[in-house]
C-alpha cells in the first residue's frame, strides 16, 4: 500500500500527541501542507527521515515568506521528499515581526545550509544553530532585506516622453522604415 499524505499526518500526530499541528487547505495548496510549532521543527524533521516507513531522506527546497500586515507575519517553507515513497510533503512554520528566528535544519538535511543562508539575505529570519549565518547572494555591505513587503524598491523610473526633461524629439522629416523584403533559400 503506498504512503500517502494523511498517513503522514497520522503518524505525526501520534509521535507528537502534545503538539498543535494545523493543516493548511485551500485552492491554492497544492502539496500537502502542515503547519508546525518552530520550537519542535528540529525534533519533526528527524522523526520525518529516520522514520522507516516515511523515509524523508531529502529537502530539495526550502524558503521564507512575508504576509504583512498579517501576524505573524513570516514563514519558513520546507518542502521534503521522500525518494523511496515518491511522496512530496510540506512542512511551514510561522515566525513573528518581532526578532524573526527559527531553529535550523542543516543537521538534519545538510542541503539546509545554502537555502536558509538565502532566507536570511531576503528575509531576515535568523536560523539559529546555523554553522554559517551570512549572506549568501547579496554583498555583505548590503543594508537591509529586499524581499521583505516594506522594503524600498529602489527602482529607477522608465523615461518616457511626458517624464524626461530637455528630452529631443525625433524630427519630422525622419521617415519611418519599411521593412525589408527577405528572399530566401526556399524560394
């Protein structure tokens, strides 16, 4: 009988009877989602690989979100695999404006180490017993976390004709181009 995502469930739920899980549902959830409490994210990881019958030997993705105004406002987003099940599951946890930090997961799936580095050059969010916490793809002079909502955009503004000063108009007497006719070797 293959494993399916509700066993997955079941069997969290039973190893952990005191823990709060909630379930994510919804249009848009397409991967079987559970939503865990951070301080016990490292203990459900490990039970989620050693487990015999679960076998989550990878996490291919992980990664952060920001739903401000929303509170808590910040999610971290692990996304496992189980190769031997061919079972996709995702576990989510949900962090606080205030000092955003979550346990790591690099001693459980060492491929954590660059995906929470990238979290917190975007987002902020401190992976606390992290080997290496620092920027991964900005420089590190870098202020601030671009992919937060209430960061600046810093874009430049596209020139067009009704906002760029001393802008020269092209003169009338340019005519335009025709296109070209083309011969080719099918012909």
């Amino acid at each position: 009988m293959p494993l399916t995502p509700e066993r997955v469930e079941q069997k969290l739920r039973e190893r952990f009877p005191g823990l709060a899980f909630e379930r994510q549902v919804g249009e848009a959830v397409r991967d079987y989602t559970l939503i865990v409490p951070a301080d016990s994210l490292v203990e459900i990881c490990t039970f989620l690989r050693d487990d015999a019958e679960l076998d989550f030997g990878m996490l291919p993705w992980m990664g952060g979100a920001d739903y401000l105004p929303r509170v808590p406002r910040f999610e971290t987003i692990y996304n496992l695999l189980s190769l031997s099940n061919a079972l996709r599951f995702t576990l989510k946890v949900r962090i606080g404006d205030e000092q955003p930090r979550v346990p790591s997961v690099v001693g459980v799936w060492p491929t954590a180490n660059w995906h929470e580095r990238e979290t917190y050059d975007f987002y902020g969010i401190e992976f606390t017993g992290h080997p290496d916490l620092t920027r991964i793809l900005l420089p590190d002079e870098w202020q601030g976390w671009p992919l937060r909502k209430d960061s600046p955009l810093g874009y430049e503004e596209v020139a067009f004709t009704h906002n760029t000063p001393n802008r020269i108009l092209p003169s009338p007497a340019l005519k335009k181009l025709a296109p070209k006719k083309v011969k080719y070797r099918a012909q």
